[in-house]
C-alpha cells in the first residue's frame, strides 16, 4: 500500500497514556487500510477493509494486551 496518501490521526488521552491511532487508506471505500494504534512504547497494527471495524479492532487489540500486560 502506498502510505503517501491520506493519513488520518486521532490522539485520546487515557488513564494509561495517550493513545495515538493513524490510520492510512480505505479510500476508494471499501479498498483496504491499516491502523497504527500507539500506547505508551506498544504498537498494534491491523488491516482491514471497513475502516471503523478496523479502527475498532486495533483499539480492542491494544487494550487488551494493555490489560495481559498489567496482570502478568
């Protein structure tokens, strides 16, 4: 995928960090697309086709390691 494109950022502050997410691609709709989501030093990166389905499985993604990570 050519990252030369639009890129979109979204920053929301937590209790844990800020949590960053880029987000490349996914234009022409429904053509495919990444997302970086960023907490902290730990990155997660998902591709997919609808975008707020992928968005919303990055951030599931980080969370959820986030939590593993404070309990193990």
């Amino acid at each position: 995928m050519n990252k030369t494109g639009k890129v979109e950022s979204f920053y929301f502050p937590t209790k844990d960090g800020m949590l960053k997410l880029h987000v490349y691609g996914f234009n022409p709709v429904g053509s495919w697309g990444e997302v970086y989501t960023t907490l902290n030093e730990q990155t997660v990166c998902v591709k997919g086709f609808h975008r707020q389905k992928t968005i919303m499985r990055s951030v599931k993604m980080m969370l959820d390691s986030n939590v593993n990570k404070k309990q193990g």
